[in-house]
C-alpha cells in the first residue's frame, strides 16, 4: 500500500495553494516494513495537459 501526504500553507498567501510539504509511505506487510520518502516540491516533472516541465508542487494546485 503507497500512501502520499501533501502539506500546503492554505489561500491566504500568494502561492497558498502550492504543496510546500511532499511525502510518500510505503507499506511491505509481507516484510512488516513501512518506507517513507519526502519528494522535493522543486522536482521538475512533466506537465501532461501543457506538455511541458514544471514544479511537481504547481500541479498540486492545478488538482492534479
């Protein structure tokens, strides 16, 4: 089971709707482990519908 967690400041600034906080758990009950990862809100991804890189925390905001 992967779950992610996204953290934002809220509308009540500029760029309140952007992630400010990433993260990934990943659960192995067949090893009883739980990983986490915390994923840069800067990583460049591709942006399917402008086909084009941006921020992975703009498509937070776009609801993505």
């Amino acid at each position: 089971m992967n779950i992610m967690v996204i953290g934002y400041g809220g509308e009540n600034h500029a760029g309140g709707t952007l992630a400010d906080s990433i993260m990934v758990a990943s659960r192995n009950p067949k090893l009883g482990a739980l990983t986490m990862i915390s994923v840069p809100r800067d990583l460049y991804v591709a942006i399917p519908e402008k086909r084009i890189y941006g921020r992975i925390n703009e498509l937070f905001a776009r609801g993505m």
